[in-house]
C-alpha cells in the first residue's frame, strides 16, 4: 500500500474498494502530482460509482400519451391562450424570471473551435448562438423594464473560453452582474470490469453528468442562492443550440403561474413517428414525463388515434420553466436526486481508446418528481431549429432557413410588404423578439439580403 502524509483516509478507501489500479504511476509522480491525484479520488464517491456500475432493472412503467394545452382553436382555447399570456408579462414586468442555458458542448461536430454557444448562425450578421440568446434577454429586459438575469452552465473544457468571450462581447450590453456563469459537474467513468480509468497518471477520467445535472450545479455553485436573494421565483432552461427558442415567454410562464406548476415543458407534434425526440407520457402512477424515443415501444411510436394523428406526438424539445422553490426541493440536503443513466462508450483515456461506461442525468427526470407540471403545444417553425449537425437534419443550413422563414412571417402578421428579390431576412433580437415589435411604417429594403 502507498503512503502519503494526511491522506490515509483516501488512500484506504480506495484499496478498500479495491481500485489500487489508479496508483500504477505512482513512483513516477512528483509529491505535486501525487497529491493532485490523491485529491482528485478523495472527491469521488465510490458508493455511488459501485451502485452505477451493478446498475438496476429498466423501468416497464405501464404509461399512455400526456395530456397537454393545445395550439388554440376555439374562442374558448383563445381566450385562455390571452389570458396567460397577460398574467405572463404581469410576472415578468415584476423581475421574478430568470433565463438558464446549458451551453456544455463543444463546436467541433459542426467544424468550430471553441464551445458550440460560438458558432456563427444568423444568416447575414453571423452573429453567435451566444449573441442571438444575449440581445434577446437585453430586449426582453428592455420590453418588459425589468432585469432579467442570465445564468450559462458551461463545461470543464469550455468555461474558461466562454467567460472569455462574454468579456469579449461585453456581456451583449447586459450588466455583468446580471450573468452568472459556472461550469457543470463531473462523474468519472468505469471501464467494463467497473474500475476507475486514468485521464493521465494524475487524474481520474470524467465526463460531464449531463443536462439533468444543471439543477445541481445551479446550486452548487451558489447561483440558486443568488437568484433566491434577488426574488427570481421562476428560471426559464433552454439549450444553446436552438436560436430560435422564445427564452422569456408570457404565455408559457402565465399557463406555468396560473396551473401552479413545479416544472413546465413546450411540447412540438412530432413531424414523423421515427422522429428522434422523446415524448411526453403519463405513467400509471399518474405522473408525467418523458420517454426516450429508443425506448418508445414500436407499436406505440406507430400508434394512431381516430382522427389519423399519432397517439404518441408531443415531443419533447428541452425547452422547460422551472419554479425556484421546486429546484430547492431538488437539490437541497433530503438528497432528492435525479437517477443516472448509464451509456457503453468508447473512452479516450490514457492507456488508449477503451470501451467503458458514461453516467450521465436528464433534466427531463425532474418532470417524474412532481404531481404539478404542465406542457404547452408549440410550433415547430416558430420556436425549434437546433443547430447539432454539419449538414442535414439540424444543421446550420435548415436552422436558417427557418430563421428566415420566421422573419418573413413575422413581417407579414404586420403587413409590411416584402419585395419580391428579398430572399434573405434576419431581424436582429434588438428589433424584435416577436411580431408586434416590429415598428410600425418599416420598410423592407428592395435588395437579396435585408438585416433589420
């Protein structure tokens, strides 16, 4: 057994669960480096690690298709719809909202150094996911006269690059005590024998825990706290990669107020039934939540009602209200947790590229621990065009092409004429963030590409 001056606790919890395989280097490690690594597994919980490894029996819950609030069509849903919205921006003018992306990924699937929240994606300005997502909260705060706080989880590899950036960009003109931005959690991950891998002689390998572990990591790194001390009673989750994502939403956050919501979820029907997004269902034990789409069984993801239109449509799109006191519960010391799921990966650790075991947690678990959640039917065209792949489906060539599409709409709600040689339009978020902020008396200029 190896030794090291205050660190006998460590060293025989880790002989006792029989992972002294992580001390293979160790005579080839300085006192610093030994102490890094010793520091680094007085942090890892084996208990836990153990358990994920033996893993449990998936869960066969009997469930059918969720109920949720429809796209309205009658005078009825309509008058509903206006009312929400109106107890929506009541809420908002008062500061009691907060916007949260999980911005942890990197740009190198779509050919981009750096984190993904940098790529350039608007289709004339280039501006960034970051800059579109930043100069809408700035309009947002400006439409409604409030401060609305912006919280960004980063990763381990991409935080430093992002704070970086905001600084660059002077935080797009918000306050910079109205950004707060911290990095999410790690998990180590197991090889197949369920031991603990090396990154380097030093350092055990991590991955990141997934979305689901931003409810964590918003308290962990104080943020919760803050938000608690300002008076925020609601944060709006998105991810960074979807520009066209409506961040602070009157009627979404009034149907959330109204119905007395611990979480709440935007819903698209789903274009196909191979589509993979999950659903939204409603298990026997009279909870919602989600189904991963490799996990919907086939003669569900066929399955039709009497009208034609597939039982199981109401996709998940991440885009989700959480109400402060809820994440609380969630986070706070009665240990409420959301579960890990366990992914076999290939692992590019120090001895070379193995195969192993990722843990991650999925924010939409938190929708299984409430009684009080509600989902809210959206249009696709108007609120999803993730930017996740180079070419193809999701990728900057069809997230574009429905910014511009939207931007045309928007223009034609307001009855301002577009030349026929306009093919590209972008309106910047300091313009508009929805229809009816587009001036009155504008003008579309008569040229290809129009920036307004």
């Amino acid at each position: 057994m190896i030794h090291f001056s205050g660190y006998d606790d460590v060293i025989n919890r880790i002989y006792g669960h029989r992972q002294e395989h992580v001390f293979k280097h160790w005579d080839e490690l300085n006192d610093a480096d030994k102490k890094h690594l010793l520091d680094d597994l007085k942090n890892i919980d084996l208990e836990l690690m153990e358990k994920l490894y033996a893993g449990k029996p998936q869960d066969t819950a009997a469930f059918t298709p969720a109920p949720f609030i429809e796209l309205p069509k009658t005078a009825e849903q309509k008058a509903a719809q206006a009312k929400a919205a109106q107890t929506g921006v009541e809420f908002i003018k008062k500061g009691l909202a907060a916007a949260f992306v999980v911005a942890g990924g990197q740009g190198s699937r779509l050919g981009c150094e750096g984190p993904k929240g940098m790529f350039p994606i608007a289709p004339i300005s280039g501006k960034t996911l970051f800059q579109i997502h930043g100069e809408k909260i700035l309009a947002y705060s400006r439409k409604y006269k409030t401060s609305i706080p912006w919280l960004v989880m980063t990763s381990v590899d991409n935080h430093d690059d992002t704070l970086d950036y905001f600084e660059k960009m002077n935080f797009f003109g918000l306050g910079k005590n109205d950004v707060f931005i911290f990095p999410q959690n790690m998990i180590p991950s197991l090889d197949t024998d369920g031991k603990l891998v090396l990154e380097n002689p030093c350092s055990i390998f991590k991955n990141p825990d997934g979305h689901g572990g931003s409810l964590a990591a918003l308290s962990g790194s104080g943020t919760l706290e803050k938000m608690k001390e300002r008076g925020i009673r609601l944060i709006s989750y998105f991810q960074v990669d979807n520009p066209l994502i409506k961040i602070i939403d009157p009627e979404f956050i009034g149907y959330h107020i109204l119905y007395g919501a611990d979480i709440s979820s935007k819903a698209i029907p789903k274009a196909y039934p191979e589509e993979k997004v999950g659903v939204f269902v409603k298990f026997n034990n009279g909870r919602t939540g989600v189904v991963e789409y490799s996990d919907l069984p086939a003669e569900k993801t066929t399955q039709r009602g009497k009208n034609g239109e597939l039982l199981y449509r109401a996709g998940n799109i991440a885009v989700h209200l959480f109400s402060l006191d809820f994440i609380e519960s969630l986070t706070s010391e009665k240990k409420i947790a959301l579960p890990f799921h366990t992914a076999r990966k290939k692992l590019p650790v120090y001895a070379g590229e193995i195969e192993g075991f990722k843990f991650e947690k999925f924010i939409f678990d938190a929708i299984t621990m409430t009684e009080r959640s509600v989902i809210m039917e959206t249009l696709r065209e108007d609120e999803f065009a993730p930017v996740k792949n180079a070419a193809g489906v999701d990728s900057p060539e069809t997230s574009q092409r429905l910014m511009i599409e939207l931007h045309k709409k928007w223009l034609t709600q307001r009855g301002v004429s577009i030349p026929q040689r306009v093919s590209v339009i972008e309106i910047s978020p300091l313009t508009a963030v929805a229809p009816e902020d587009i001036p009155s008396g504008l003008t579309v200029p008569n040229k290809e590409e129009v920036e307004l």
